[in-house]
C-alpha cells in the first residue's frame, strides 16, 4: 500500500491547480482588488458541493435495527456459553428483512483473531458466518496459548462485531476507475457478479485490515475471487457477463466483551458541531500534545543530554512506523508544535547538530520558527547559519511565504522589520495566480500573522487572504449527520477528498483569526466555517472507542488520522492540528 502523503511542504502539496494568467507583481491596489474578484468567482461556482457529500442520492436500504439486535445477543451468547446450537434449533435462526450477506469479526484486545462471512441472506446466515468466525479464532496462536480455564472458554474474552449487508444495488462505471471513484470507503460495500458467481467486500472488514481506502485494489482482487483477469470493464465484458453492485451495511459491535453493543462507523460516533467554538479546544490541545509526546521513544535515563528521536507515521493496525525514524521535516514540524505550547517539552536542534546534507530551505525555515518560542539563541544560530550559507527557496509561492512566515516569527531584536517586510513582498511576487494563493495559503496567512504582531496592524494583503478564505469555506460541507461534515473537500487527481490535508487549511483561517477584522459578516462566517474545521479535526481523532477497535490502537489515542478510511496518523497532521488549535487558543 502506498504511504499517503501529508504536508504542508510545496514538494507534496495536494491542491490541484494549473497556473494560469499573470498578473502584476507590483503590491498595488489593483493586484488585492484582482485577487479578491477571482476569490468571489470561485466562491459562486463553488457553492454546489462535491458528490461524495451529498447525501440526498443515498436510496441505500439497511436491515432494521430491530432485526439485528436479537441476531447479536443471541451470537454473544454463544460465545460467553461456548455453545452454538445445531442448524435445525430454531436458536440458530434469526430472519433478518433486506438481508444479503453477513460478517463476523471476533476481537481479542483489539487485534481480530477471528473473521467470518456468508454471503446468504437466510436466516440461517448468521449462524453460518459465526461458525467460521469462531473456528478461525479457536486456532490463533494467542487463544491457544491462553492459561486456564481461559482456554476452555475463550470466547469471553472476545469481543463480537456482526456486519450486516442490505440489498445491492447497481454500481455505474464505464471503468473499474470511475466505479471505485463512486464508493465512499468504509461506507459502501461492493460486489463482483460474473454471471450466477459473486464475490463481495465489506466496508468493516475492510477497515479492520486497513484496506477500505484501496477500492482499486478491492475490485482487482474481486475479480481474481471470481475468476477473471486485472483487466478493465470493457475487457471483462468481452470474457463474460460482469457487473458491479454496491451496498451499505450496518454494523453492530462492543468496546469491551462485556461492554453494551452500538452502531459502529468509520470514524467513530459522530461529533456534532459546537455552537462556541473556543468550547472544548484546551481539551482538544492536551490530547493532541499527548499524543504527539508519544511519537518521541522514552528519554534514556543514562543519558539525558542525547537527542530524542522521533518515530514515522504510525499505523495502528500493524503496529508499525513508516519509515521506522521520521524524516526530517516531520520532526521539525512536531518540534514546532511542542514548541508553540510546552518549550520545555522538547529540544530545538542546532546546525551543527545537524547532518550538512539535510540542512534544506525547509529545514531552515521550519527550525527558525521552532526556536521562535523563547529559544532566541537556537534562532540566532540558524539565521547565522541562513547569512553565512544561504539555503535559498526556490521562486515557488509556498516555498517564499514559509520563508516568510519564519523570518517574520523571529523578534525585531533577531530579524529587522525591514527584512521581513522584504520576504513578505517576496512571497506575494511568486503569487502569479490566484491558483498560487491557494496552494501557498497556509504560509501567507501565517507570514500576514508577522506582520501583525509585528507593526500592530493588518497587513496590506490581509483582504485578499480573507476572500480567499471565504471562497474556500463556500465549498466547506454542510451535511450535519455527515462524518464529513465541515471539511472541504480538496482536488487530488481526478477527485476530491476530505482528509486531514484540510488541516491546512485550518492552520491557515487560524492564524487569520488572530488578526482583527472590521466586518462582522466577515467574521461571522470564519467562526462558523472555524467551527466546522474543529468538528471534522475531532472526528478524524482516534478515540479510546476506536482505538478498542485496533490492535494496536492504545498507541493512537488522541492522534488525527489521514483519512476516514485510513487509520495511519501522519505525524505531520498531528502537529499541525496542535499548532493551528493553539493559535485558536490566543489572543483574537
């Protein structure tokens, strides 16, 4: 599986954009007035919201919850007796309406040791899946070697997820490509038919190995299961009759073998909004700085002067780090963030402490802004090392407003007004498109942060950003029973997805935040879209409900997840989530 890319790095950036038109570089009225026009006409082509979060098309059918309930009691009763009663007891029915495939999954401290399917929708499908599940625990390793009497009666200690499928319904797609781009992952379901042979996937199963975000992976393996080639619909159609079908499901399952059973989702419970957004951010904060404290191994004791590396991105599922030390700029980014709320958490390197090779642009400027927060001497040193060696950025706009913001991060006793005020205007020069703004937002609502604390008022660009934010909160979701709801959704390739890159944009309306606006519509309507942010941040957090779900997921409490469907955490989001919070958390 390819390792998702999170940062706010230009490098990995995932606006999608093509540069267009050039406009004057001079910092003239024209230029904000031109910005801030091309910002309203993206706001009104905007306002339609993307398809993946509308819920108006979904005419899915679920089984009844009624139905369920008796079906799941009476599994969990099987397995705390050990006792499965035979086909013809009517104990092993339960007759299920809209039922069309059944999962099981038994957890043993998070870790799934057993996974049963059938793919019927009779009432004897549940007792069928059971089995398989129950028989393919009794054989793991670790239920094996569990001491009496646990042994004899393991089934206690499991805890029972029971998934159940509702009708199929077709899926459109002219290829296997747009199929997959019209499955939400770990929502939908999707079936493989070749003639009277089916092989289906669901969306919990899948997110308990991680997969639900690979459809085109789920699809090639479907049609291996039924026998056909990785090839494209129009192919497939030419071996034989194929077909796509979709379907949701609706999973019941418990935190605890004794624990009451609930729905269970991709992301958890659904958060709702907050009226208030400052309700809840200090807790929101201490959580993501625990977190983040924990992505660094235990201090050694013999040597308390040595630098504390930092682990990869964590996958709870595997238990794993890719790659198995953070790169770089990932640490950077959690040294900032310890930085900004707890100076004393953590140490901000020195050059010299540094390999020659790895001293980048970016490294630069993401130390000078780390040492920003009462390390003045460490900042001293880089900007030493910035005017005796210089790491130039290259003319790109995210690259120029990063240097920016550092520089201006810095105290006037470090760095002079004036030689900020000269990388400020550098950064809206490499600003040749509105497409530019966009993909250098975060940096240039940062830089404009500078320029506010340091001449006391707003910049000469604060307008433009804030129609840039507008336009883009136009697109934000409004769906409120939606796990999505209040992310907006960003163009990767041919789709647009809501994932923890608008984290981003949230450290961006943040740090805008912070500088006094006149308008109150204007303010208004950052609040509300600020509010939607902090929703979609918090459902993208593991929770201890989540993490009971993972084998692995003890490690992960409290961190941010790439996606809905991808429970890896990027260390990158976590720290930038704990940098934008914060900066909620001051002064407005």
């Amino acid at each position: 599986m390819d390792r998702p890319s999170f940062s706010l790095m230009p490098r990995t950036t995932r606006f999608h954009h093509l540069r267009s038109g050039l406009v004057n570089h001079a910092r003239g009225s024209f230029r904000t007035r031109a910005i801030r026009l091309l910002a309203v006409i993206l706001m009104a082509v905007s306002t339609v919201p993307p398809a993946h979060a509308a819920a108006a098309e979904d005419d899915s059918v679920l089984p009844a919850f009624e139905d369920v309930i008796p079906a799941w009691m009476g599994a969990r009763g099987w397995l705390d007796t050990g006792e499965v009663p035979e086909a013809d007891d009517d104990a092993a029915r339960f007759a299920i309406a809209d039922l069309s495939a059944v999962g099981v999954l038994l957890r043993l401290d998070g870790r799934v040791v057993g996974r049963g399917f059938d793919p019927g929708g009779d009432d004897l499908a549940v007792r069928r899946a059971f089995g398989r599940a129950l028989a393919q625990a009794l054989g793991d390793r670790t239920i094996r070697r569990l001491p009496e009497p646990w042994r004899s009666a393991p089934g206690a200690r499991l805890c029972l997820e029971l998934e159940l499928a509702g009708p199929r319904q077709p899926l459109v797609g002219g290829t296997l490509a747009a199929a997959a781009r019209r499955l939400r992952p770990g929502i939908d379901g999707v079936a493989v038919v070749r003639g009277e042979t089916s092989s289906l996937a669901l969306p919990g199963r899948m997110l308990s190995t991680g997969t639900a975000d690979g459809t085109a992976g789920t699809l090639i393996r479907l049609l291996d299961e039924v026998g056909l080639p990785p090839k494209d619909l129009p192919d497939l159609r030419r071996i034989d009759s194929v077909r796509l079908e979709r379907f949701e499901t609706l999973r019941l399952g418990q935190t605890t073998p004794t624990g009451t059973p609930s729905i269970r989702m991709r992301l958890g419970s659904h958060i709702p909004r907050s009226p208030d957004l400052d309700d809840g951010l200090p807790a929101i904060s201490a959580s993501l700085k625990g977190r983040l404290t924990r992505w660094q191994p235990a201090p050694d004791p013999s040597n308390s002067e040595a630098i504390r590396p930092w682990l990869g991105d964590f996958d709870p599922i595997g238990g794993s780090h890719d790659p198995i030390e953070a790169e770089l700029i990932d640490r950077l980014f959690g040294i900032w963030a310890l930085s900004q709320v707890d100076p004393a958490s953590t140490t901000v390197p020195r050059p010299e402490e540094l390999p020659e090779e790895s001293i980048t642009p970016a490294v630069v400027d993401l130390a000078l802004l780390a040492a920003s927060h009462g390390r003045p001497e460490i900042g001293q040193a880089w900007l030493d090392r910035l005017d005796s060696s210089p790491e130039v950025p290259s003319n790109g706009p995210g690259e120029r407003a990063r240097r920016a913001a550092a520089i201006g991060f810095q105290s006037g006793s470090l760095v002079p007004d004036d030689r900020f005020d000269a990388a400020y205007d550098d950064a809206w020069t490499a600003c040749r498109s509105l497409p530019d703004v966009l993909a250098a937002f975060d940096w240039l609502c940062l830089a404009e942060l500078a320029w506010w604390r340091r001449h006391g008022e707003p910049g000469p660009r604060v307008d433009s950003l804030r129609a840039v934010r507008d336009s883009l909160l136009a697109r934000q979701i409004d769906v409120p029973d939606s796990d999505l709801d209040g992310s907006i959704p960003l163009r990767a390739g041919l789709e647009e997805v809501s994932d923890a890159r608008c984290l981003r944009l949230l450290l961006g309306m943040a740090a805008l935040r912070t500088i006094p606006e006149e308008d109150p519509e204007g303010r208004g309507r950052a609040e509300r879209g600020l509010a939607g942010l902090i929703r979609f941040l918090r459902q993208l957090q593991t929770t201890p409900e989540e993490a009971a779900d993972l084998p692995f997921g003890r490690r992960a409490d409290g961190g941010v997840q790439a996606g809905p469907a991808d429970p890896r955490q990027p260390l990158i989001a976590t720290a930038v989530a704990l940098i934008a919070v914060d900066l909620l958390q001051g002064p407005v």
